[in-house]
C-alpha cells in the first residue's frame, strides 16, 4: 500500500516558488493499478516521483509499504528502491552496450543476487514479454516497442512490489503501445503488484482500475474504472 497525506511539493528557483503538488491525501491498495491522468505541467511527474520514493516531499508524509520514506536515510531508500519498486519510463533508458537479456538482468545483478539465478529468470521474462530469440540483441537492433518489452521485463526481474511507469506508452504507437500495457496488466495482476502509471491517453488510463485527475497540482478526480479495457 502507498499513501500520501497533505504531501507537498514546492520547486525553488531564485526566487520563484512554484507549488508542484498538494495532496491532501490519496492512498493505493496493494495490488490496484492506479492511472494518473492530467494536463502538462499538473504535476503527475512530481506525484510518480514522490510514490516512487525518486523524490521528498516539502511537507508532509509518503508511506509505502509501511515506510516513511522521509524518515529513511539515503542508503535504506535506495536499497529499498532498488528491491521493493521497478520503473518503467518513457524513454526505455535501456544500457545501449548491454544486450536485452543483460539489461533485464541488471537491477537484480545490481543488489547482489547471483547470476545464476538471475539470468534464467531475465531469460523467462523475457519470453513472457515476447521476446523470444531477442535476448542477445542490444538496444539498437530491437523496435521501440520490443525495447518498452525489455524495460518490463527490468522493472519486473526483483519481484518489485510496486511498478511505477511514467508515460509508458508515450513514444509508442496506438497498438504497440496498448500490447505494452496489456503486458504490464497481466504480468502484475497475478503478483497482486501495485502499479502507478501517468499517462496523457485515456485509453491507456482505462487499463487502469482506476484514475486520478490532477489539475495544478491537486486532485481532482478519482474514479473507479467499471468497464475493463479489452
Ligand atoms: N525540478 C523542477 N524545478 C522546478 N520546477 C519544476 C521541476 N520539476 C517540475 N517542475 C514544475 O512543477 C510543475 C509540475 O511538473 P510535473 O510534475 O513535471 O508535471 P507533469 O508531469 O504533469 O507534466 C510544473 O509547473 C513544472 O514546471
Ligand atoms: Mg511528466
């Protein structure tokens, strides 16, 4: 579970204060998919980084999963980051030197869990993304969408109790773009992984079990999703 209470966020520059956020509370079940909606600049970034413990509130508490994340030090947080939650972005932010089977691999090789173990499950993941026969290519020689594939399987390859993907689909295609949620959908709806996803496009919101609308950095909608997306 996730929740923000009368979470704030303020960017300083000079003199200038711009009020990014202000929630007075939202909270995430274990195991919802939550989709963040709202025009530019309303401060659905902001939101994801806060949820995703990327960032601190000005004021206020995050709690995930019973933590409070301003109350973590550095190293707690980032290796609470690194085992508990998985990131997908826009732009696939994959290794270019690394192939995809290496690049699914990293974040677990990263906090010590042995190769041996690591690279069969990075293998798996990847069939389960649809890329079999892809694993030794690197970034280059893979689509836009087979690269979003293999940034899944990343965010996925420590078992992450919450996915957090900000604009996943943003540089895809329409139906490149809808087989990557109905991936994300399916391989987090079993795990019971809660899932955070901003996006601009409704119908990727509707794979959501619900939405939040923020507008200037408040929310202002918040909706069950009745009618599951096909
Ligand atoms: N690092 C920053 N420094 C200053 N202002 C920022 C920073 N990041 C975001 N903002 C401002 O905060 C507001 C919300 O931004 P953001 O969360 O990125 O919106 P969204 O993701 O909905 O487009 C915007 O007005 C933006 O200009
Ligand atoms: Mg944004």
């Amino acid at each position: 579970m996730i929740e923000a209470k009368n979470a704030t966020k303020v960017y300083r520059r000079g003199k200038t204060e711009v009020r990014a956020l202000s929630i007075s509370t939202l909270t995430v079940p274990k195991g919802q998919f939550l989709s963040v909606m709202g025009p530019s600049g309303s401060g659905k970034s902001t939101l994801l980084n806060l949820l995703g413990a990327l960032d601190q509130p000005t004021s206020g508490s995050i709690v995930i999963e019973g933590r409070e994340i301003s109350k973590l030090a550095d190293r707690e947080l980032s290796q609470f980051r690194r085992e508990r939650l998985g990131f997908v972005f826009q732009f696939f932010n994959l290794l270019p030197t690394l192939s995809a089977v290496e690049n699914a691999a990293l974040p677990a090789l990263l906090s010590g869990r042995p190769r041996s173990e690591v690279l069969p499950r990075a293998h798996g993941l990847l069939e389960a993304v649809g890329l079999t026969g892809r694993d030794h290519h690197r970034p280059d020689e893979l689509s836009g969408g087979e690269m979003q594939r293999v940034a899944v399987a990343r965010a996925l390859i420590t078992e992450p109790a919450i996915l957090l993907a900000d604009e996943p689909t943003g540089n895809l295609d329409s139906r490149t773009g809808a087989e990557v949620l109905r991936l994300i959908r399916e391989a987090t709806r079993d795990r019971k992984v809660t899932v955070v996803m901003v996006t601009h496009d409704p119908n990727a919101a509707a794979v959501g079990d619900r939405i939040v609308r923020l507008a200037d950095g408040a929310v202002v909608g918040d909706e069950e999703v009745r009618v599951q997306a096909a």
